[in-house]
C-alpha cells in the first residue's frame, strides 16, 4: 500500500457525521455530547491520514472518546491502539471478533493482507445483538452480522441535521474472502457462518437506512456521491435506496460463490 495515495478530503455526510477516513478503509467521525466518536480506525498505515483529516475539520484528536468497530479485521480496526495509547479512547467490538483484537487468534487478517498484526488491545466493552448503547446521547442499536467475521455488528443511529434526524448505518461487513470453505477450514471456523450470514442479509435489508455508511467507500458508493455533491450540490449521502442495493448485491456475491463451491455448508 501506498498510504499517500489513500488521501480523500474530508467532508460532513450529514448533521453531526463526517467522512475522515482513507480509500482502503472508511472511517467515520460523529460529534457526540461526550466528545469524538469514531466508527472503525482504519488501517494503522493511514492512521496519520485520519489524524489529520479530523484536525482539518477543525476537531481536536485529543476528544476521541469512542472507538466503535464494524468488526475486527486490520483495515478496521489497525489505528485503534495507538488512538488508545494517545487519547485513551474507549473501544467497542462485537464480543465474537474480541480475541481477534487482543491477538489469542490469528484472524485479523493482517497477514493476508501483507501485514504483521501488532496492534493488539483489549475491547473496553464487548457488544452483542440487540445491544443499545447511549454513548454521548446517541442511541447506537448493534445488530450481530455474523458471517465475514464472527462478531461482525451492522451499527445504526440517527444523526440530527438540516433535514431533522436520519437513521444511518454502518454494515458489519460484506466481503467474501473469510466467508470461503476453504479460509473457514483452514482456521477451523464454522461453515454455519455462511447460513448465519445469509440470514442476517435478508434481516439487515428490511432496516429503513437514509444515510449508508460504507465501511470501505466502494460498499457505499461514497466517491461517486462525494464528486456528485461536489458537482451539483445538495446531499447525495442522504439515500434510502443504497442500503438495499448494496445488500442485493452483496448476496448475489455471496449465492455465486456458494454456487461455484457447489455447497452452503
Ligand atoms: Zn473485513
């Protein structure tokens, strides 16, 4: 990677939200009674970039106060320690990806991706489906997406704006690289992550979502709406119909992998 070609400005989405994150890993700031929240911290590579688009956006980096996490893959979850180390943020994971972050297993994906996981931490508090945490007076509702990882949680709040109050949402996370037969064989994961999977799709799409939030920008189409709302204006973020396109497309992906591994389970 080349972390300088990760670069993309950063924006409000809407309300209280804004973009800070890199093109390899979304992450996502939200202005908060108790400080900066922060949804995912993206690959410890590009930290520096996420540092310094918060600063740009004229928010101090010292008010990180929470760190909530998709899930718990390295271009999620990398920056977290030394924003803990710095800032003391508190961090949130979904209790299944909980021995990914403190290292006890090896399924950060970090080595897949090049990389040596050495950014170990231990989540302050472990969420689980259904959980509703009022963090700095915003209510976050976290619903499990098992799948892509064990304790992978779809995030969805309201963020207050011009337009009064939309309902955002993070997806948990939708790439099939750690849903195959054989990367669930060769760390002994369960192959009933792949029905898992397939259930929470068909739950996830019948949440209402104004505001998709990518935690990679291609999951949203967050660049093409960046330039459209360059272009012509007005919030392109705001759009009801992302959420479910972009779950369409994510089980389209998934029946053609299990139709080409000729197996669910
Ligand atoms: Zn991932």
């Amino acid at each position: 990677m080349k972390p300088w070609e990760q670069y993309i400005p950063p924006h409000r989405v809407y309300g209280n939200v804004y973009f800070v994150g890199a093109r390899c890993g979304s992450s996502h700031l939200i202005e908060s009674d108790d400080g900066l929240i922060l949804l995912d911290s993206g690959y410890p590579q590009t930290l520096y970039l996420v540092i310094e688009n918060i600063r740009a956006l004229g928010f101090d980096p010292k008010n990180i106060k929470h760190i909530l996490h998709s899930h718990g893959h390295y271009d999620h979850l990398g920056g977290t320690r030394a924003l803990v180390e710095l800032y003391g943020a508190k961090t949130y994971l979904g209790e299944g990806d909980a021995d990914y972050a403190d290292g006890t297993r090896d399924l950060t994906w970090a080595k897949e991706l090049g990389y040596k996981y050495e950014e170990q931490f231990t989540p302050d508090v472990l969420v689980k489906d259904g959980d509703v945490l009022n963090i700095g007076g915003i209510d976050f509702y976290f619903q499990g997406c098992p799948g892509h990882t064990e304790g992978a949680m779809n995030i969805y709040f309201y963020a207050d704006g011009e337009l009064g109050k939309k309902r955002c949402a993070m997806f948990g996370g939708a790439g099939m690289n750690s849903l195959t037969l054989d990367f669930l064989d060769s760390y002994s994961l369960p192959h009933t992550l792949r029905a898992d999977f397939a259930k929470v799709l068909e739950i996830a799409d019948k949440e209402h979502v104004d505001v998709h939030l990518g935690n990679h920008v291609w999951s949203s189409r967050h660049i093409e709406k960046l330039a459209k709302q360059q272009a012509e204006g007005g919030n392109p973020f705001i759009d009801e119909n992302c959420w479910h396109e972009f779950i369409a497309k994510t089980k389209k992906s998934f029946e053609s992998m299990v139709a080409k591994e000729g197996r669910l389970l």
